[in-house]
C-alpha cells in the first residue's frame, strides 16, 4: 500500500485479534501492523487508520468511497461501511 492509506487489502483469511503486518509498495523498509478487530475474509479491506463518519477512504493513494459510519483501525471495511464512488455515482 502507500503511506497516508487509511484501508490495506487482507492477501490471507484474517481473524479477530489477529496481529497483522504489511509492507508499502514503493518502500518496503516502512511497514505498519494492525489487530483485527473481526474476522476479514482473503482480498476484503482492513482499516490501517481510523476513519470518521462521512470520511475519504484511501487505497493505493486513491480515494476508493467514504465510510458510511466511523470505522476504527483494524476494523473489516466493506459494504457495511463503505461508501463507494465506483457506484456511488
């Protein structure tokens, strides 16, 4: 992902309470770990940052949507949550 994304994408089943780590794609010396706070399903989102109601959701340095209601770090970010611009139109 890149610095400043407040969503990285889940390369594996994660569970609630699990620790996880990434790595940013241009710099790989950066990481940044989160807890889970639910179970997040292989390619879904899981907030890195937190992000308040009505707030631009970042991945990969775009603006993807914004949250339908606060989304706390290591929180599953989906339908539920998310707002999004592709079909928001």
């Amino acid at each position: 992902h890149e610095p400043g994304d407040s969503v990285g994408v889940a390369v594996s089943d994660i569970q609630a309470g699990e620790k996880v780590a990434g790595t940013y794609l241009h710099d790989h010396s950066q990481s940044v770990e989160v807890v889970a706070r639910q179970d997040i399903p292989l390619g879904h989102k899981i907030a890195l940052a937190a992000v308040p109601d009505k707030g631009k959701v970042v991945k990969y340095g775009v603006v993807i949507g914004a949250a339908s209601k606060a989304i706390a770090v290591g929180e599953h970010v989906h339908v539920h949550n998310l707002k999004s611009l592709r079909w928001g139109k």
